[in-house]
C-alpha cells in the first residue's frame, strides 16, 4: 500500500507516520528527514537545498523529485510506503504518479490531517527532536522522560533551525498556498480522506488506521 500523508506544518504527519511505521509496517519516507540529514553530512545535496530550507522555503524540484526517488527505489518501499511531506506541488506529484505507474504501482490512499493554524504555530515552538533518531517530542503534549534526552536512543533533544517564529511564518504561507491543488487531485481520483487532526494524538492516530483500512 501507498499512502500519502498531506497537513500543514506541524500537523503531526511525523508523529503519526512512526506509528503507523510501527503499527503497520510500513516504511517511512520523508523528505524533511532526508534533508536535514543531507546538510547535517554536509553532501552536495545538502550544501544546494540548506538555503531553501533555512528560509521554509521548498527545495527546487529537481532536487526534490531527485532525491525522493532514489529513496522509493530502495528495497523497504518495494511493497509500499508512507510518504510525509511529499508532494508538496503539482509537478511532484505527477513525477510520483508517474514513477509509481512505471512500476504498475499507484497511491492508493491519502489522508489529509487537518489543524487550525494556531495549533500549527503552538506545536511548532513546543517542538523537540532527537537528532540521532528523528523521534518527535513536545513540551506539553509528549514530554520526554528526562527532560532533553531522547526516550529512545539517550541523544540530547534539539529544536529544528526551522521552527523560528518568522521561519514558521513563511513554511505555513509556502504550503497553504500549494495544499489546494494537492487536495483537489488526490479527491479527484477519490483517494482522499480528511482527518481532525485537532485532537490528540491516539484519537488521530485510530481515525487514520480506520482511513487506511476502510
Ligand atoms: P518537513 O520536515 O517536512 O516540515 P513540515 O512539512 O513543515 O512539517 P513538520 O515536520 O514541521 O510537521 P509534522 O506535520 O511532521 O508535525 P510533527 O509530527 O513533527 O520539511 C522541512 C523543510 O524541508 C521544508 O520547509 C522544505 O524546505 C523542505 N522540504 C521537505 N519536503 C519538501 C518537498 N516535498 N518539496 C520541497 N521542499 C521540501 O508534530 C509537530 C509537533 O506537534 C511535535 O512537537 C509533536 O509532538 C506535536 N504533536 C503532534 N501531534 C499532536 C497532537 N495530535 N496533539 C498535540 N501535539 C501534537
Ligand atoms: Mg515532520
Ligand atoms: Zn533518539
């Protein structure tokens, strides 16, 4: 199975996709984590995409659609996957329309989680992650244990460099501006479920599991 997940910074596609990772097996893909692993190693990709994402703003698509699909041609997607901030625009989303029908593959659902912008921008200055392995923490709502130490790996918690006030602004501006038309496409091909993802995170997370299953 093929499953977008589509919400707007913040929304909680990160902490619902490692659920599901580990409810249903399936692998992870998401570009965010595939960038901010690129400029931390400092690889040629990174050193292109870091200014567009130190301003929120979308990676070319070049880059983008590059990168993306080098990481489905890798054997844990083989079955299906679970795609997290990908695609954020019309062109990549034919490019993986495409990339999938050249493999007699498609998307077979997409579920869109829904947050009103002031919970985005409250989640996203509570926001910490483990730099080591990508889990997820919030200051209210999923403290870690022992405060700035990563529950699962022991790593010391960080903030995103993208998570600053102004920088918030613009992601939230970039990607309601490109949400429509993703939304359109995908309820178009009748693929599309929407999901209050205003509530907390196991309410969201059955609601998902049941969209995915239905
Ligand atoms: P990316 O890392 O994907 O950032 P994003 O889309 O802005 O989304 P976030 O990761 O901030 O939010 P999330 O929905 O995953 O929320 P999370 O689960 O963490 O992309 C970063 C940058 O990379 C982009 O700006 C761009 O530059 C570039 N990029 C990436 N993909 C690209 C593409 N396809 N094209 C071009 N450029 C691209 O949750 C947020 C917080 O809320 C956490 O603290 C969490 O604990 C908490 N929380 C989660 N759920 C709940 C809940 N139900 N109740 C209360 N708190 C909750
Ligand atoms: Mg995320
Ligand atoms: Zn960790």
């Amino acid at each position: 199975m093929f499953v977008v997940l589509l919400g707007l910074p913040g929304a909680g596609k990160g902490t619902q996709a490692a659920r599901l990772k580990k409810d249903l097996g399936l692998a992870h893909v998401t570009t965010g984590d595939l960038f901010r692993q690129n400029i931390a190693a400092e690889t040629e990709l990174g050193r292109k995409a870091k200014p567009y994402y130190d301003a929120g703003e979308l990676v070319p698509n070049d880059l983008t659609i590059g990168m993306l699909l080098e990481r489905i041609h890798q054997p844990d997607c083989a079955s299906g996957c679970m795609f997290d901030g990908y695609p954020r625009n019309m062109e990549q989303t034919v490019a993986l329309d495409q990339a999938l029908a050249a493999a007699g593959k498609q998307i077979d659902r997409v579920v869109y989680v829904e947050v009103a912008e002031d919970e985005l921008v409250r989640r996203l200055s509570g926001r910490w992650l483990c730099p080591r392995c990508a889990a997820i923490y919030h200051d209210l709502s999923a403290p870690p244990a022992k405060a700035g130490v990563c529950d699962k790996c022991g790593s010391e918690l960080t903030q995103r460099s993208d998570d600053k006030p102004d920088i918030v602004r613009n992601r939230l501006k970039v990607n309601i501006e490109n949400m429509q038309s993703l939304l359109d496409h995908y309820a178009g091909q009748d693929k599309l479920t929407t999901v209050d993802g205003g509530r907390d995170p196991e309410a969201v997370a059955a609601d998902l599991r049941k969209a995915l299953e239905g």
